[in-house]
C-alpha cells in the first residue's frame, strides 16, 4: 500500500511541475488557450508567438531561433540516415 501511495504522491508532484512550467496566467495562456499548438502546416505552431515580431515593452523580442527550444539533429534531408537507423523509415 505505502508503493503505491509513494507512486501517487510521485505523479501528483510530477503533474504539478507540468503545470508550472506550461500555464503562464501573467501571459494569459493556459492548456487549451490554444487549439493547436503543434506543427507548423495546419496552425501557425510555435510562431504565433516566436516569430520575430513580439517585443516587450523593455525592447526584449521573442527568438524565432528553433534551436533555442529544439536540438536539430537533422534537416531538410529527403530521406534522413537517423530514421532508418531507428526504424521509422
């Protein structure tokens, strides 16, 4: 019984710090502000707001910089030697 309390109490702490780090209330951007926010062919993804044009009133503008957030491991590449190592392609 104490196993599973301890995996509760482990995955509740775990929730809340996924809470903390995606729902901004001071940006007005909570889960499901947005429909979509993957991807960049049927929403606009990531540059509804990183794309260059949102500055703060200090002067500070979001980076539309991917690899701020992302690790690029590969790029513009038919068909990419990674996916057939791993089996996806």
């Amino acid at each position: 019984m104490d196993t599973q309390r301890s995996q509760v109490e482990t995955s509740a702490n775990t929730l809340v710090d996924i809470y903390a780090h995606n729902v901004f209330p001071s940006m007005h951007v909570r889960w499901g502000t947005h429909q979509n926010n993957i991807g960049h062919t049927d929403s606009a993804g990531c540059f509804r707001c990183h794309d260059g044009n949102h500055t703060s009133k200090s002067g500070v503008t979001i980076t539309n910089d991917c690899s701020i957030c992302h690790n690029l491991i590969v790029s513009n590449e038919a068909h990419p030697k990674l996916l057939t190592d791993l089996g996806m392609h």
